[in-house]
C-alpha cells in the first residue's frame, strides 16, 4: 500500500505592484516640467539679452531679476497655471472626478503642487545661474542678507500666481483664458510698478531709485505675507467647504499691504558700501566707492598716461573720486570727479572699461572745466585738452581732421585759430619737462579757481 502523498499549497498570487504617485505621474507626463524649462529660458534669453547692463554689478543684477520675475515669470507662472487648472474640462472628465471618492482638495494638491514646486525651482535654479555669470566681472560690493531675502518673497510670488492661474482655470472653462489671464497679469503689474502713489508701493518688485540703497530685512517676509496672503485666500475660497476660512490669509495679506504701504521707500536705506572710498598709491590719487572697488586697477591703467603727463606739477588736486550719494564734488577741495562707472553698458562692460582714451578724456573735462559761474573755460583749453588726453579724437588731436572741420563749419576765421591752436600746441610738446610740468600746474590751478585771467599764456 502506497504512502499518501502531500499536496503543496498553492502559491500565493503576486501582490499587485503599487500605484504610482501621483506627484510622479505629473512630473513625467504633465505640465510641470515644461513650465519649468519655460521658466528657465525666458530668465536665461532677458537677461542674456541685457548682459552689458547688469553684469559685474551685483544691484543691477538683482533688480533686472527681480523685474524679469515680476513682469515676465510671473503672468508665465500664472499661464501655466491656468492652463492646468482647465485640464479636466478640456479632457471631459470634470464630471466622471467630482464623483470620485477623493474630495476637491486631494484632487487638486496633486494637479498644483508639482506645477508650483517646478516653476519654484527654476526660478532659484535661474537666480544662480545668473548671479555665478556675474561673479567673474564684480565691480565689488555683494548682496546682503535682504537681497536674498527678497528673492524668497519673489518665489512666494510665483507659487502665489500659479495657484491664482489655477483656480481661474477651475473656474472658467475656456482654452483662451491661460492668454488672457497672462495678458492681465503682465498689464496690472506693469501699470502699478509706475505708480508713484500706494499702488506702487504695493507692487512685489518695486525697484527703488537708486540702486546704491539696499532692502531691510523684514521687508522680503512682508512681501512674502502679502503676496502669499492673497493667493491663498483665492485657493482656500476655491476648495475649502468652509469659505469663512479664507477670510484668515486675507486679513493677513491686508496687514502686509497696510505695512508696506506705510513704510513706502523708508523700507530700503543707502548702502554704507556706496559712501566709503577706496583710494590707491598714485599721484593724484584715484578713489573709487566700495562698491566699486575692482573698478580700481581699470581705473588706474586708463589714467597711466594722464598721471605721467601731469607728474611734476605744482599745486594739482589730491584726487581724482568717484561721485557718491550725498557728497558733491566741489572745486577748490583738493577733488576731481571721475567719470561715472553706471549705468552699465556704456563706458563698462563686464567689469572693464569700454575705451581708456574716452574715460581719459571724461576725466580732463572736470580738471580744465570745473563748476564756475562762467562756463566759456580758458582759451588755451583746446591746447591742454589735447595734450593730456591725446589719443582721444576731439578738436586738435588729428590736425588734418581739426582743419577741415574748422573751414567746414565754422570758416576762414576759425580756420586759422585751428592753426594757431597746433603751433602752440606743438610748443607745449616742444617745452622742457620741468618747465612743462610748472606752466601745466599754473594753468590748471588757476581753471580750479576759475580765474581765467590768471592762466600763463604760451
């Protein structure tokens, strides 16, 4: 007699693999990921395109990003936003979801939340991109913690924006209204960024006057409050059951807004960076601000040959400074302005100076013409000017190009004063360099008193 055999039990079936999250599913095949390379492109081509303008100077870098953010990223944001919010009525399963089991919020969380966290990301991911372009070409100074700051308050702006975009996409169920929601966000934040009043105040990215002042630290979670306060009202009166409780984040938002409109421009102060003065070892010294202080050695090559020409001479001014916010350069203080170094773009770009021969020729100008009552200068100031700023081309420096411009415009008359002017400026040249070095001394000290009478002859 055969032993029984044992049965095995049969295997158990396979646990059936899990569902996919469906904050996942939005990254791989919804909308966020675009929204995020939109992000980053429009802050890369505005920018990029305004490169001379903003790079090496970290306060012009900070208020061209936070205006691109605004007026740009911001109605993109909420474009994006709107666009996702329409999903389920363009596809028609608006109805076949309102009767799932999963209420109006959980569904919603997952559809926003990925679109917001991207558009968030590329934003910061944007924000250092451009600041690591602008630190090879620092002119000096730097960001302080309010700049920072702010750039935390522009990223509350955009999450704010998409979810505003969002709900109007719930709400209002057409495929143009992602363009009209963007159009109407670029016009209401372009329209109160010009307005003086409380308006502008108001405005996310106010930028102020001058870029020499700096935000104080409680301005960005303000901001923060006020933006973020008002988006999400709109979000929790969209989904909440209870609509009394979006009344919270607008009181909210309504104390922010009362703050900032109070406090107005008082919120940003002036840079101590920008009143401090940097100065080097030649003779006359250059001084520029900290904020400028890379700006030096620049500064210092292009006025070589100037400083070589006027070694020697008595009774020059001490320094050649950068003007500051606040301090006027006066005649007669042992100063000399220098030429500006912004706006970025014209005689900087990149943290060097565009064309030495101009700044030269910029810097002569308030040394020969300084603020006097009568602004007609000496008349040997053609001869001077050309002598110490020769490679620039004004008036004596290309003789040829002096006298035929002279018979052209102003005659025979003018003609020969051009020819006069090249022969002594060819003595000037002609004199010896101690003697040279006295006359150019009297001559620019009696233009600093604006004793025109008093100047040598030649």
């Amino acid at each position: 007699m055969s032993a029984p055999t044992a049965t095995r039990p049969a295997p158990a079936p396979p646990y059936p693999g899990a569902a996919p999250s469906p904050w996942r599913s939005e990254l791989r095949r919804g909308l966020a990921l675009w929204a995020g390379a939109a992000v980053l492109l429009t802050t890369a081509v505005t920018m990029g395109a305004k490169a001379a303008q903003w790079q090496g100077d970290w306060a012009q870098t900070h208020g061209l990003l936070r205006w691109t953010t605004m007026l740009l990223l911001g109605p993109l944001a909420a474009a994006a936003g709107c666009w996702q919010g329409g999903r389920e009525a363009r596809r028609g399963t608006g109805d076949l979801l309102r009767q799932a089991v999963r209420g109006h919020g959980s569904r919603t969380l997952p559809a926003l939340g990925p679109l917001a966290a991207c558009v968030v990301a590329a934003h910061f991911l944007g924000t250092a991109g451009v600041y690591l372009a602008t630190w090879p070409y620092s002119m000096g100074g730097g960001l302080t913690w309010g700049h920072g700051l702010l750039h935390g308050a522009d990223a509350v702006f955009l999450a704010g924006t998409t979810a505003v975009g969002f709900v109007v996409g719930r709400l209002v169920r057409w495929r143009g209204a992602a363009l009209l929601v963007a159009l109407g966000c670029y016009v209401l934040l372009g329209i109160s960024t010009y307005a003086d009043s409380f308006p502008g105040w108001l405005t996310p990215a106010r930028k102020p006057e001058l870029s020499e002042e700096i935000p104080v630290l409680w301005l960005a979670p303000v901001i923060a409050v006020w933006v973020g306060g008002l988006a999400l009202a709109v979000l929790v009166g969209h989904l909440a059951r209870r609509k009394q409780l979006a009344l919270v984040p607008l009181v909210a938002a309504a104390l922010a807004g009362t703050v900032l409109v109070q406090t107005g421009d008082a919120a940003w102060r002036t840079d101590p960076r920008g009143q401090r003065l940097v100065c080097d070892d030649g003779t006359p010294q250059i001084c520029v601000t900290e904020r400028h202080r890379n700006m030096l050695a620049p500064a210092g090559e292009a006025l070589s040959g100037l400083r070589k020409r006027l070694a020697g001479a008595p009774d020059l001014p001490e320094r050649f400074v950068e003007e500051r916010q606040g301090h006027r350069v006066r005649r007669g203080s042992g100063d000399v302005q220098l030429p500006s170094f912004t706006p970025l773009g014209q005689s900087v770009v990149r943290g060097e100076l565009t064309d030495h021969a101009v700044f030269t020729w910029e810097t002569v100008a308030p040394l020969l013409s300084p603020d006097c009552p009568d602004p007609t200068g000496g008349t040997l100031d053609d001869v001077v000017w050309t002598y110490l700023a020769p490679a620039h081309q004004r008036n004596l420096s290309d003789p040829q190009d002096a006298l035929h411009r002279a018979e052209r415009h102003w005659g025979a008359e003018r003609a020969a004063e051009t020819r006069a002017g090249l022969k002594k400026l060819d003595r000037l040249r002609a004199l010896p360099e101690a003697e040279r070095a006295a006359w150019l001394g009297a001559y620019i000290t009696a233009a600093q008193r604006c004793d025109f009478a008093a100047q040598p002859a030649l």
